[in-house]
C-alpha cells in the first residue's frame, strides 16, 4: 500500500486536545470533527490539507486525552499517514483501532520539513522523500499488530474471534 | 514479578509474564462516559453481538458534559443511556452520578489486583487501590464489552520512591507535579508507575487517587500504589465481591528506580502548556488570575474541599475572581455538606456546581476568554484545555487554588495563613 502526500510538520507532544478540542466533542462524526482538525495548533492546517497529505511529527505524539475523536478527525481530514519520533500509547492502540496509518521514523522527522514530498510503502516501513531524494526505513510493526491490521483493525479481529468460540 | 505484572499474569492465565510480551487479558470491568461511549457502541453494534459479556463488569457514566449542555451532548448521553437501559449495564444517572473516577471506587467497583479499562484516559486514577487499570479508545472497549477480553503489552515497571516527611501544604498533587516534572510528559510512556516509600505508606487514599490520576500526564500505562491497611480500610466497607491483594516480588524487575527526597518539596505549580512545566510556589512571580477551579477526577474529593475550606474559612474570594467548586460524586458533595464546607464556601463568593467534568475539559460550567488566566486543580493545561486557544491554565493542588481565590494572583496559602 503506497501512500503519497505533501508533509504538515509539528514538534513534540502534540496532545490530542489540541487535535480536536473536547468543545467539540458532543459529536462523533468523523466528518464533522475533521472540520475542527488541529484548529488550535494550526489555524491553517484546514485550508492547506489536501487529500493524502502526511503528518510529521515529533516524539509523544497523541498525548493527553484517550479520545479516538483525534485519529478519526485526522482521518477524515484526508491526512493517510502520521510518521512521529514515537506515539502516546492510547494514540497508537487507538489509530490502529480506527485505520490511520502511523509509524515511528525518529530520522525521517528529523530530515523533513514541512512543504516536502513523501512516499510511504507501509508494507515495507519505507519512507521516500521525493523533494530531497532521501529514503528512510521506519520500525516494522510487530507481528501480532500485522496480525491484528492483516485482519483489518480491532473490529474485524473481534468478529472473528467470536465467530470462532461460536464453532467450537 | 512486580505488582502489574503479577495482575497482569493472573488475568492472561500465565504463571509469568515479562515487560514487552504481547497477552489477552481478562478484564474485570470496563467503563465509558457520555463522550466516549456513543463511538464504543456504534462500533460494538459492528462487531454483531447482540449482548455484553456481562452486564455487571461493563459501567457507562454520564460526567463530561451533564447535566446536558448543548443538543448535541444531550443526543449522545441519550444513546448512552438507552445502550445501559437495554443491556441491564451498570449505570448511574445524574443524581446519583459522579465523576467516573470519584464515583466507581466509592461504589465498591474496583477493587484491588482488579484490571479495569475505560474510554477515558484517566482510568489510571483506581491503580491508587491496587488495581491494573488503563485508558484506551472506544474501538478497544467495544471489543472489550462483546469478549470481556482485550489485548495488551506488559509494560515495564518505573519505580519510585518517596521518603521524608511532607511540608505544609504539600500533598499527592504536589508529588506528582513534582515527578512530571522531573521525568516529562513521556517520561513513562507505555511503563508502569509504582509509587511506593515511607511518604506513600503515610499518605491518604484521597492523595493516592490525585497521584495514580496523573500517571497518564507522564505517558504512563498505568499508575499502581501497593496494598496496605489504609487500602483495606478504604475498600473494607465497599466491596461486594472477592478480591485478591497482590505484591512486588523482592527482586523484581524494575526499568528504572527513582527516589525523592520529599523534604524539598513546595507545593507545585505546572504553568502552561504542559503537565510538566512545573515551579515551586516561591517562584511563581505575580500572575493574576481570573478563575479558579477546584474539583475533577484530580482533585474532587473530601480531603481536597476539606484543605479548600482551611484556606478560605472566614475569607472572600478576589472580586475579580470566579471561584468555581465542584465535589467529585453525591458522596462527596453529601459529606461536605454536613460538614458546612458548602455553605461556607458559597459565603466566601464561590460558586459550588453539581459533579461534572465540565470545565476541566472546556465543556461548560466555567468556559475562559481569550486572555484569561485560571488556577486549576486538574489534570491538562494544554493550549484551549480549558476554552479559548489563547486562555492560560495554570495547575496546582486545592490550598494553592483557595489561596489564589482569595488574593487574585497565583499564591500559597502560607501568604495569608501564617
């Protein structure tokens, strides 16, 4: 799965509040919360983002709050990827969950820059920066999450696992 | 094994487990709120089981926007409430209700060497009785309400530890700022905190829940206090099942060990934007400020209003100032009443709300403008936490917000109680 998009950069602890605001929060439409994506970081963010764009972030990305309002609202901002020095951990378990696409890539963060190109091959962790010619490998997920994505996020896993204690 | 991994191993039926192994763990609860269950049950309806695995275990709370602040809110606790009718789910509307993680301990719900998750990050708050408990998002609980299992990493184990005797004022806020601050927002990514020492063994369960609350600031999966007589005590008279004590093996293994020396300790104050920005009180300079609030999962009990009350008995909030106060749960907010704490509040000019989040999360009941300052007892003063993007949130325990109250500015209660 190839993913191509121009980078929207960010520092460190960028904190789930600021992803979407809990004001917001009284609905769960991911559609209606991505009008709202990133509004107090990043008052622009909303009218730059073009389908496919790539978040890149600093370390503890996705801290604070459990809510998975942050990734679905990224989500259906039209971002396909987050690469961070690393993720809050309710952010990680909750982008998987949810399908966002997120890896952890401390030197392809530190050699992007906002405005650039980038080519993601998730199946690999590649990472392409086409505007610097650059090319990263990000850490592979491990093998019980491919398991878990292979199965297509937590949902599909669970009706499986229930499926197979129903035929026992 | 250290106490987290020994829960842990017991919930995944292996004798052992070790920092890093992937296992499906058991869950003894599983709770949700007003914003984070209408995705769980929309995504549980998905996953096409028609009943929970049982409808004792699985809690929903309506705290974070109730009493109903808007239409919309009102449309998801509706549709949480009717989900919690239909599955017979342990459920406690207003009136009754509380703060989540002021409510279910007082409840009797978690009990030690339990494993507890909730759609709310906060869920860390009930490691303070012994218990493995962790935040995670609607999907996980949704699959966790149709199998009553889920999926985690066994995270390493940081322990600290905190000897000496506390100063005035100093209480479980202070310490845990104090350790925020030291290690950073993700000083403790994906590990376990076990908070353990002399001051610990000291400490009150009220200040243990303000500690364990605050794991989740440092990265923490989970933040869990050892079992001891005060814990018995606490659970003693709630419990309504069996429940299992469980201990840190003498040579367990630790990722890190940190010790504090408690004596040094002022009472703390993280300015904006983060948990971890933290200074002692004598070097705050003059901040003026334009609310304080004092309540939340953090800081919403008992002991809290009761150092809250010390502060402003006999005094007036600053003219300038909205003083907002909010118990934590029925229980609390009963007890303060008998004990006049309420009506001496409302004399001193601040106002005293039914339990809610509200505006630790910016919902309502105490929204800032842009340019306004507060002094909060709660958990985040990330950037618009707590209304405008351009408010400032300033963090501290009850005495220190109390005191602000009164002066306007950001002080200790050691400036004005000598």
């Amino acid at each position: 799965m190839k993913l191509r998009g121009k980078v929207h950069k960010y520092g460190a602890d960028v904190n789930t509040d600021v992803i979407i605001p809990a004001r917001y929060l009284n609905v769960y439409d991911p559609a209606e919360l991505a009008q709202h994506c990133m509004e107090d970081l990043d008052p622009e963010f909303l009218k730059r983002v073009k389908p496919g764009d790539i978040i890149v972030a600093g370390s503890n990305f996705g801290c604070g709050s459990s809510r998975e309002h942050a990734p679905l609202a990224i989500k259906a901002a039209g971002i396909s990827c987050v690469i961070a020095k690393s993720f809050a951990r309710i952010f990680y378990r909750n982008a998987l969950n949810t399908g966002l696409p997120i890896l952890e890539c401390e030197e392809a963060v530190g050699k992007t820059r906002a405005g650039d190109i980038l080519e993601v091959e998730l199946s690999t962790g590649e990472i392409v920066n086409v505007t610097r010619g650059l090319t990263f490998k990000a850490k592979p997920f491990p093998a019980f999450m491919l398991k878990l994505i292979k199965a297509g996020g937590l949902i599909e896993y669970t009706k499986r696992k229930i499926a197979a204690q129903r035929s026992r | 094994m250290t106490l987290a991994e020994k829960i842990l191993a017991t919930h995944s039926g292996k004798r052992k487990v070790s920092p890093g192994e992937l296992i499906n763990v058991r869950v003894d609860l599983v709770l949700s709120n007003d914003i984070t269950a209408p995705l769980a049950i929309k995504e549980f309806r998905r996953i096409g089981v028609k009943k929970v695995f049982d409808p004792q275990k699985v809690v929903m709370v309506p705290d974070h926007f109730v009493p109903n602040k808007d239409i919309a809110s009102a449309e998801q606790a509706k549709m949480m409430k009717e989900f919690a009718l239909e599955q017979k789910l342990v459920y406690f509307e207003v009136g009754e209700m509380g703060i989540e993680h002021v409510l279910l301990p007082e409840k009797g719900l978690v009990l030690p060497g339990d494993v507890v998750i909730g759609a709310d990050s906060h869920t860390c708050t009930y490691g303070a009785l012994g218990a493995f408990a962790t935040g995670m998002g609607s999907t996980d609980i949704a699959a966790a309400m149709a199998t009553g299992e889920i999926w985690m990493k066994v995270p390493p184990t940081i322990k600290l530890v905190y000897n000496g005797k506390l100063r005035k004022w100093v209480s479980g806020k202070d310490l845990i700022l104090y350790t925020i601050g030291d290690i950073g927002v993700d000083g403790a990514t994906y590990s376990a905190m076990e908070f353990t020492g002399d001051t610990i063994n000291k400490l009150s369960m009220d200040s243990r829940f303000t500690m364990a609350n605050m794991a989740i600031e440092a990265g923490a999966k989970a933040g869990i206090f050892p079992v001891d007589d005060r814990t018995l005590d606490y659970v003693k008279s709630r419990a309504k099942r069996p429940y299992k004590v469980y201990e840190s093996d003498k040579n367990a293994q630790y990722s890190k060990v940190i010790e504090y020396d408690v004596s040094k300790i002022e009472p703390q104050v993280a300015f904006p934007h983060k948990p971890s920005n933290d200074r002692p009180i004598s070097k705050v300079g003059n901040i003026e400020i334009d609310q304080v609030v004092i309540g939340s999962c953090t800081n919403g009990r008992l002991e809290d209003l009761l150092i809250a009350a010390r502060v402003l008995r006999g005094r007036k909030v600053h003219n300038r100032v909205r003083c907002i106060i909010i118990p934590g749960s029925r229980e609390v907010y009963l007890q303060a009443l008998r004990k006049g704490l309420i009506k001496l509040f409302i004399e001193s000019g601040a106002v005293v709300s039914t339990p809610t989040c509200g505006p630790c999360l910016g919902g309502y009941m105490g929204v800032l403008a842009s340019g306004e300052r507060c002094v909060s007892t709660t958990n985040r003063n990330f950037v618009g936490r707590m209304g405008s993007p351009q408010s400032e949130v300033y963090l501290s325990n009850p005495a220190v917000a109390a005191a602000s109250a009164i002066l306007g500015r950001i002080a200790g209660p050691e400036e004005i109680m000598r």
